[in-house]
C-alpha cells in the first residue's frame, strides 16, 4: 500500500511538470505576425471544440442514459430516421467547415510571409515615411549569418532590430535545407540552398528572442541557435556602432572559412562585407571557379550551349566543394557529398562475404555500377546538339 500511494502522488506531479517545462511563446508573442498566427490557431481550436465538445458529452450521455439497467429510457427497435436531427448532424459540421474554409482562404493571403506588412500592429498602421529594414540570412553548417546590406554589417549568430520598425527578411541556404524561426516575430520559413525565400515581420517589444533551426540539418544541428534583440532605435544604433567598432572584415576568404560545418559558433561581428557576397552565396559561385546559377538559367533560357557546355561540368559542381579538405559534409549520399555510399557485401554466417555468382550481377559497390548498364552522362548545361 505505500508503495501504490507514493506511485499516486508521482502520477499526480507529473502534470505539473510538463506545465513547467513548456515555453508558451507561441500563444504570448511579441511580434504582429506572430500574433495573427496565435489568433488563427486559437479560433481554429474553438471552431473545432464546437464539435468536438457536444460529440464526447453526448457520447457520455446516450452511454448513461440507454445503460441496460435504466428501463425507464425509451427504446424504440423500429426508429430509423429523424429530419431534426439529421439538419443537427449535417448543418453543425457544415457551418463550420465553411467558416473554417473562410478563415483559412484570408488567413493564407494576410499572412502570406511574402506579402509587405501593412500595419505595425492591429491599432496602429505603417507610418508613410517608414523605410523597412532590410536583413540577408544565410543558414550555413551549423550557424546562422546576417547581413545588413543597408548598413555595411554583418553577424553571426545574433540579430538585431528595432521596436516598431517592419523588417524585410531575405533567406537562403550555403549547402543543405534549413528552417529560419523566431516563434515571437513570426512563423518559420524555409532556407533553401540556391533558391532565395522571403518574409516580411515587426517586432512590437524590447526584449531578447530564441531564434533557432527547426528543420534538422545534421550534426550540428542541436546548436544552430541565435539570439534576436529587440531595441529601441537608440538601442539600435548603438549595437550597429558596437558591431562596426569590434567587428573585422567578412571578404570571399573569410567566408569560404566560415562556411565550413562547425559546431556551437561564438557569436562573432563583420564592421564591413562584401557588397556581392550574398548573392554570390544566393547563386552558389562564391568559391572562385564556381559558375552563378543566374548566369546557368540564363544560358538556359537562351537556348543552351549545345556540346560546347561540356566543358562547365567542373564550374557547375556545387555539393563536393570541401571533398578535398578532409571535411565531411553533412548527408551521406552522392549529391551532397560528392563521394558514393559505401554498400557492406553481404556476408555468411561464418563471417565471410557473400559472393555474387549469378550471371550479370557483377556489382561494383563503390561506384555502383552494373554490368549492362551505362553510367549516367556527366552533368552538362544543356544536351541540345
């Protein structure tokens, strides 16, 4: 008996404890997108409950009240259809369903992460005379990179904006897939190597934000954390101050180091960057050799260049760029790291490996290639003869 009354109070402490390790950032944001969003889940919730509620109290109910033992319920064998509670059945889940559809449909436009702000927050609009603040991100292995082309800086690993002042995100990624996410300024967006995402967000109050990757990337990705500060215009310009005055010089060198897949980065400041290196970083041609991806769909959209490409298959290979560096990339498959999977032979139960006596199946595990087929052509620009 002790022990099943000490087993009680821990189940009965264990709902405290989940309480306790939430973080309810979500439902109390401080950013206007991040509030619209909260909004949005909270009428979803109730809009639902308005089914779900009366579904399980009835349940409940019928279960109770046509219990075998409570003779004095009516039980009719022969009933088989009622018109007023076939319109309750179907108008409820109806009427709901197109609010829901109605919610949903504006909702997707209002919030549309591309679409420019149109307020500061629901009592106050965008002042005429507000120029937005303009912030390039780059997801790298296992950090997170800033530019502030309108400033001349950058950062790594720490953001900073004012109150009040609309923001224009402009998101990519250097190798592998990456979700930029700050739950108090609003919802997460994808960064994507060679394709450049946007979103558009204000924050309304003082104060220091987790912002972080929530689209796992590999090994580091447990740390690729950042802080967001949200400052008065004071405040503001006196951290851009403070980054000029302490940081160094963030060049194409600089960053090809940078770019590496490191771990748990410090957070560091770059008093100036080069003006094209974003989109360098944007079109995959900042390691020297490298053809620009807009200079690639550009050939492609004048019609290719014919057999003659051949000759941009090295400039044209993106994922093996640290092959040679003893680096190894963050995936385990051809394409990202530029080196096959290694295929372990299957072996016997005495240990030895398993030999491949059928006709055709002479496997070459490394290179995976098979007798009878032809490998794949190298990657050209364009095959048009």
């Amino acid at each position: 008996m002790p022990k099943l009354t000490k087993f009680s109070r821990l189940l009965s402490v264990l709902p405290l404890l989940f309480l306790a390790g939430c973080n309810m950032v979500v439902m109390a944001p401080s950013g206007d997108i991040a509030v619209q969003q909260r909004d949005l889940i909270v009428i979803s919730t109730v809009l639902m409950l308005l089914i779900i509620i009366p579904v399980i109290f009835l349940t409940l109910l019928f279960a109770w009240r046509y219990r075998r033992s409570n003779t004095a319920a009516a039980y009719d064998p022969e009933w088989h259809h009622s018109t007023r509670l076939e319109i309750v059945i179907w108008a409820a889940p109806l009427a709901i369903i197109i609010a829901l559809g109605a919610v949903t449909w504006i909702s997707t436009h209002k919030l549309d992460p591309y679409r420019p702000l149109d307020r500061l927050d629901a009592e106050r609009a965008i002042p005429a005379d507000t120029k937005p603040l303009t912030v390039e991100v780059v997801a790298l292995d296992w950090k997170w990179l800033f530019f502030y082309p309108e400033l001349g800086i950058a950062t790594i690993n720490e953001l900073a904006a004012p109150v009040d002042m609309p923001i224009n995100f402009k998101i990519t990624a250097s190798s592998v897939m990456n979700s930029f996410y700050i739950p108090a300024l609003a919802g997460q967006i994808y960064a994507m190597p060679g394709m450049e995402t946007k979103l558009h967000a204000v924050i309304n109050k003082e104060g220091e934000y987790e912002g972080f990757s929530a689209n796992y990337s590999g090994a580091g990705f447990s740390h690729m954390r950042f802080k967001f500060h949200g400052l008065t215009r004071e405040g503001f310009d006196a951290w851009v101050a403070g980054v000029k005055q302490q940081g160094t010089m963030l060049n194409r060198d600089a960053y090809l180091k940078l770019e590496k897949p490191s771990e748990k980065e410090p957070v560091r400041y770059f008093a100036g960057a080069d003006t094209d290196l974003y989109d360098a970083i944007l079109n995959m041609c900042a390691t020297p050799g490298k053809m620009c991806m807009n200079e690639m769909m550009h050939i492609d959209m004048m019609g290719g260049g014919g057999k003659e490409s051949a000759e941009n298959r090295e400039k044209l290979q993106y994922d093996h760029r640290h092959a040679g560096e003893g680096v190894v990339e963050p995936a385990a498959t051809v394409p990202a790291t530029g080196s096959p999977a290694q295929i372990e032979p299957p072996k016997t139960p005495d240990g030895n490996t398993m030999q491949h006596d059928m006709p055709g199946m002479d496997m070459q595990h490394e290179g995976h290639s098979m007798p009878g087929m032809s490998n794949p052509a190298p990657a050209q620009l364009n095959n048009n003869n």
